[in-house]
C-alpha cells in the first residue's frame, strides 16, 4: 500500500498516524527546488499524540527512512512555492 499526502501551506502540518497499517514500511518527503520543509516525529501512543501531549522530535534522517517505532509523523513547511508531499510505503514481507 502506498499512500501520498500534500501539502501547500507553510507550518505545521496535521499530523499523519502511522497504526497498524504502517507498522513496517518507508516514507520519503518530496521538495521542490527552493521549497524548505523538515519532518518531526512521534514514538509516543497514539493517544497521547491526538490529545496534544506526546514529544515531538524532529526527524534527523533526512528526507526519507524507516517508520519503524514511530506512531506519527508531522510535516513543518519553512517556504513552499508549489507543494510537499510525503509518501507513505507499507512493507509487505509475506503479508
């Protein structure tokens, strides 16, 4: 399953929620040239990301990488002149 998400804004973006569907799998962030954006993650439970009180961290591998532990991730746009868009990958190893 792969799932795209895009964003025009600058700022913080809704977060996106990992769960089950997600659990093994791959995400990359996709700039344009001049476009700034970083990616800020969770590893907290789900619960406590949706009431607004789990640690964000950012992101420290780049613009792609593993999903492995992480319940969320957001999106914080600097400078966008087109869009950003995230794309999610489920790993399906004999799924």
């Amino acid at each position: 399953m792969i799932v795209e998400h895009y964003y025009t804004g600058a700022g913080r973006q809704r977060a996106v929620f990992l769960g089950s569907k997600f659990e093994r799998g791959h995400f990359a962030l996709e700039l344009k040239d001049g476009d700034e954006a970083e990616l800020d993650v969770s590893y907290e439970p789900e619960t406590e990301v949706r009431k607004g009180r789990a640690a964000w961290q950012p992101y420290a591998g780049g613009l792609g990488g593993s999903v492995d532990g992480m319940t969320a991730m957001r999106v914080n746009i600097k400078r966008v002149d087109g869009w950003v868009k995230l794309t999610l990958r489920r790993d399906d190893h004999g799924a």
